[in-house]
C-alpha cells in the first residue's frame, strides 16, 4: 500500500514523537509498503532547529527507504503558550502545499500523527480529496493539556479550542490513541467506538533490557558504589513539574547516600539548571547518543517518571516503556486511578505518588528498600511484563483489513462508506517486533 505519514515530528530528533514515528516508518517500509513522510524541520526536544536543516528551506531526503520531506518551522527560543500555537500553525502552514502535492501520487492511507491537531485538517481534505482512508493517531491531547498546564488560560479559548478538536476528530476514519485512559478520552470527544483503535507505544527489548554487574556510565560521573541513584530521563518541559522533584532534592541535599541525575533537554531545561543547578546531590547530563541508552537507563536504582497531575491522562509518557524494559522500579507522580499508575498495569512493579507540587509527598524515593530487595524483585517482574505487552506488530494488525478494501476500489469511500477494521486489544504481541 501506498502509506504518507504527516506530522510535526520525525528523526533525527532523538525522543519523544518522532522517535516512535521514524521506527513506525521503518517498520511499515520493512513489510513492502511505499511510504512518504511530511514533516516539520527537526528541533525536539532542544527548541531550535537542528544542524543542517535551518534555513527557512524545504529539505528532502532518503531515510530507511522512505522519501521525507522536511518543511520550514518557525521555533521560539523562549516558548510560551501562545508561542507554542505558533510554532505549530507554521508547521501546517508550511507543510501544506508538500501535502497537497500527495493528491497526485495517490496514498491508499493518510496517516497523521498529533500533536499538533493543526495538520489534522489538511491531512483529512487530502484524504478526500484522493480517496484515501484517513487515520488520526493521537499521542497526546494537547488542547486539554495545554490549559491544564497553564500554557493557555482562556476559558472561551478552551471552549473553541475543543469544539474544534471533537469535530475534526470525529470526522478521521480511524483514531488512535496509545493508552485505554486516552481511548476513553477519544470516546469522551465523540469519536464512534468502532472507529477507535489502541496503539501503544512500545520498546525494543533486544536494546534496552537488564545489564548486570558494572555500569561504565556510573562509574564515568564518579558516583560511588552503594549510592542510590535515581534518575530523570527526557523532556523537560512545563507538563512534568520538574521542579517538585527538584525541590525534593534540595530537600536532601546533604544525603550523600543518594544521586538525582537529570539527563535531557526542553523549554524549561535552561531555567531549572539555573535555579537548581548548585546541588551537589545533582548530576545534569545531555542527551545521551542511542547507542548508550541502554547503560543510561541501566545507571538508575530508580527511575523517576515525573508529571503534572493534571494531565495523567491526557498523555502517556513514551519513556515509560524503557524504564521498565531496563528492569528497574519506577516512582511516578500519578494518582492511583490514572493511566501512570502503576498498579494499573496488573503487577506491583513502582510506586506512584500524586504530582501536586509537594516535594515531600511521601514517595520515599530515597530509602534503600525501593532500590534494594524490593527493587530487584520487581526488576524480574518489570522486564517480564514488557515482554508481553503490545508492540508495534498489534498496532498494525488492521492494515491486511484496510488492504482488501482498497483492492475493492475507492467508489464506497468517495460515498462516504467507512471501511471496517478489526478492534483487536493488542495483548500477546511482543514489543520485540519493532524495527531492526
């Protein structure tokens, strides 16, 4: 089939949505499907448009055999919220007329990935246009999120914002989403149960599993033997409250028997290495090359999956799926009932606390039993349970279904017919089955 792939974000940014969007691609490409990719200049998660694609210019390129169009962004050094609409509307601006430009080779399948909601309408009018079936995958949702984390404030801003949102939603022939709290938002939206697909991100086990005995990493920022290190790991951006984890710190600043490591970049990565930056229990590092994630996320004791209560489910933090693969216990700030509550997931495994701005909520992060006994008992438990969670396969499974049906011709769908595709609850797939 002929497969285009929309949105804001691609490799080579490192993290986040184009991270799972490249390895989807190279998937889809290894099971003898034509793919094209639109999507923005690359500047996740640092905010500024990485080396080799600035310019205000259109880039074209070959990646894992997929024809990629980058299309000019503009990129706020200091993004705020009404920055952040900007960024995003000019990512949809600019890709437009690349996107148009698809009516012509005749995609059997649009594909748009969201954030951000603004290439949504484009992505359905070329589907239409060309006969395409249209598919809306939803990593986060950002309206909601937004306003929850205070980026946007307007109450009559909010109520236009999600009236938008519902109806160009409901108009996707198939949206979906990567956790069953985020599938009831899309149903809680309007979206037809029977259009509503579960597609969880996922981890390559045979790259990120348990490493035992010496980690070089550890041992590369001199953090002593017996010190229990717990470590952050991603975007730093408003929606994960970071400063609560780092008011913890400074909490125990004079502990020596525990180690915070930040590793990451973001919007607010800048102004917390200012205000935080004199910890001596704080270790701040980069981003770290791919090849040396697997020791990153080994180098924890702890993994701390922080986020603002508010939008627990709202999103799904895509880290979530390394750090268990890695075997280690993991601290989230996140109500019981959310998403991210880790007892959620069918097995004693982490230990959550709710993420409203107290940095003493009673997590207990820094005791020697979460990264002792307790830690290596659930260190089996973890990396068993992501063996046998949804991969990348699962989410496909509707792809033969929507095959035999462009087989049959476009003239149902030109009326208006929706295609129909098995719901299947992705259980039993190893997240083995990602690309390479």
């Amino acid at each position: 089939m002929r497969i285009l792939v929309y949105g804001a974000h691609f490799p080579p940014e490192p993290i986040g949505i184009g991270k799972f969007t490249g390895e989807m691609t190279a998937w889809l490409v290894k099971q003898g499907h034509e793919v094209r990719v639109v999507a923005a200049q690359p500047s996740y998660p640092g905010w500024r448009v990485m080396s080799g694609y600035a310019g205000g210019r259109y880039h074209r390129r070959q990646w894992e055999n997929a024809t990629v169009w980058h299309c000019p962004v503009w990129v706020p050094r200091h993004p705020t919220g009404m920055k952040r609409v900007l960024h995003y509307l000019s990512v949809a601006l600019s890709s437009a007329p690349i996107v148009l430009r698809q009516i012509f080779w005749k995609p059997d399948i649009i594909l748009v990935v969201v954030p951000p909601l603004f290439c949504s309408p484009i992505a359905w009018l070329v589907a239409r246009l060309s006969g395409a079936r249209s598919w809306l995958h939803v990593q986060d949702f950002e309206v909601s999120a937004a306003f929850e984390t205070g980026l946007l404030r307007l109450p009559a801003l909010r109520r236009f914002a999600s009236w938008v949102e519902r109806n160009l939603m409901r108009r996707f022939d198939r949206v979906s989403t990567i956790s069953t709290k985020m599938l009831e938002g899309l149903r809680a939206r309007g979206v037809a149960d029977e259009r509503c697909v579960f597609f969880p991100n996922w981890v390559d086990t045979g790259a990120i599993y348990p490493l035992p005995g010496r980690n070089l990493l550890r041992e590369e920022l001199g953090i002593p033997e017996g010190t229990v290190t717990a470590l952050y790991a991603g975007n730093m951006a408003g929606k994960q409250g970071l400063a609560t984890l780092l008011d913890a710190a400074r909490i125990v600043d004079g502990d020596r028997t525990l180690r915070f490591v930040m590793c990451g970049d973001g919007a607010a990565r800048e102004k917390l290495h200012q205000e935080y930056g004199g910890l001596s229990n704080v270790i701040w590092l980069p981003l770290q090359p791919a090849a040396r994630l697997n020791e990153l996320l080994n180098l924890a004791d702890i993994h701390l999956l922080i986020q603002l209560a508010g939008v627990a489910d709202l999103v799904m933090p895509s880290k979530l799926t390394g750090m268990l693969a890695s075997g280690r216990p993991v601290v989230a700030t996140a109500y019981a009932g959310s998403q991210v509550g880790l007892r959620d997931h069918g097995a004693a495994r982490g230990r959550e606390c709710p993420g409203n701005g107290d940095p003493c909520a009673g997590c207990g992060f820094g005791t020697k039993a979460t990264a002792g006994k307790s830690g290596a008992r659930l260190c089996s438990q973890e990396y068993r349970l992501v063996e046998r969670s949804s991969g990348i396969r699962a989410g496909f499974d509707f792809l033969p279904q929507i095959n035999r049906d462009v087989s049959q011709g476009r003239r149902e769908y030109a009326a208006g017919f929706p295609f129909p595709i098995s719901r299947g609850d992705n259980s039993g797939a190893a997240l083995r089955s990602v690309p390479g």
